[in-house]
C-alpha cells in the first residue's frame, strides 16, 4: 500500500480542513460581533440616561442664576401651564412671585430627576443625589429668601437691617459677598465630569482638536 494522494485527495483534505478550521472562526467571529453590539447597545443607554441628567441639571443651573440676576431673556420653560402663571403674575408685575414661580420650575425639575438617579445608581454606582446637596442647599436658601421678601413686601414679616442684608445677599448674585454662584457653578461643573464618560462617544475620548 503507498502513502501517495491523488489531487482530488489532496483536494478533500484541504476542503475538509477548511471547513474544520472556519467553523470555530465563525463562531468566535460571531461572539466578537455579539459583543460589539452589546457594548454599544450599553454605551447609548448609558448616553441617553447621563444627557437627561446633564440637560436637567443644565436647566436648573439656568433657572437659579435667571432668579439671581433677572435682567437677561427669561428662559424657556417646558412646562406650559408654569409659563402661563408666570405671564399673568408679569402682568400683574408681582415681581418675587414671578420668581417663587421660577424656583417653582427648579423643584419640579429636581422632583422628576428622582428616577434617573435611582437608575444612575444602579447602572454606574454613582449617587447623584449625594453629589447634588450643594446645589439642593443653595436652592433651598433661594426659596426660603424668596418667601421670607414676599413676606416683608405683604406686611407679614419685618425684617431687619441684618435679615435685609442677608436676604438681598441670597437673592442677588450682585449684593452676595459669599459667592453663591461660584459655589453652585463649582458643584455643576463636578458633576458635568462625572457625566462626561457616559456622554462622550468612546471612539472620541482622548482626542485633541
């Protein structure tokens, strides 16, 4: 018996080699593409999910620096019926209830962000309720500086020098000697980083202009 092939042998082997070796190839080609997907169908559900956040945050950061200096285009809300309250009490030009109004607008965003956070925190361990106390606080300050002004202009509370002083500081960027606006702009700017990652397209990150 010899050990030589005939080409249609050698022709067999090849083919039948072929087809050994590309079935592991294909199934290792589509594991990789599967991957792929996933990680991309992750990284636009991790986008969307940190650009609300982000356009939420941006919105609030709008609205209270719009309260603190309201001499520029007020800006835009979503909320119809928020805009048609605000338009009649400028009407009435009731001036701190326009702004009550405008932190109104503030509350309800931070308000309808409570679901994101939840999934932020179990997608990315990240709690953003935590890394938005300053803003909360800051906010809060405003509201109850708005109240207790609407108070004195209504007779049911007066104020005096010291409070005066105080609730001007708290009400306008321009009276504030402790620095509100940097202080919120500062904690914004934290969680704008801490966003990015979510936001920025993979293929992007590390580029330079």
């Amino acid at each position: 018996m010899g050990f030589a092939m005939t080409l249609t042998e050698w022709v067999e082997l090849i083919r039948n080699a072929a087809l050994a070796f590309a079935a592991p190839l294909g199934v290792w080609v589509a594991w990789k593409g599967l991957n792929a997907w996933k990680e991309e169908n992750r990284w636009q559900v991790d986008h969307e999910l940190a650009t609300k956040i982000y356009r939420a945050f941006a919105q609030r950061r709008t609205l209270y620096h719009y309260i603190r200096l309201p001499h520029s285009n007020p800006p835009l809300l979503s909320d119809k019926e928020m805009e048609s309250k605000i338009l009649e009490e400028r009407k009435n030009e009731n001036r701190t209830l326009v702004l009550l109004l405008y932190w109104q607008a503030i509350k309800d965003i931070d308000i309808s962000q409570a679901e994101l956070f939840d999934e932020a925190n179990l997608r990315w361990n990240q709690d953003y309720r935590r890394l938005s106390e300053n803003i909360r606080d800051l906010e809060h300050e405003l509201a109850c500086a708005l109240d207790d002004q609407r108070a004195a202009e209504g007779g049911a509370f007066d104020p005096d020098l010291s409070a005066r002083t105080h609730i001007a500081s708290v009400i306008s960027s321009l009276r504030d000697g402790d620095h509100r606006k940097e202080k919120y702009d500062n904690c914004f700017q934290k969680i704008e980083a801490n966003l990015k990652p979510q936001i920025v397209d993979p293929s992007l990150r590390g580029r330079t202009k």
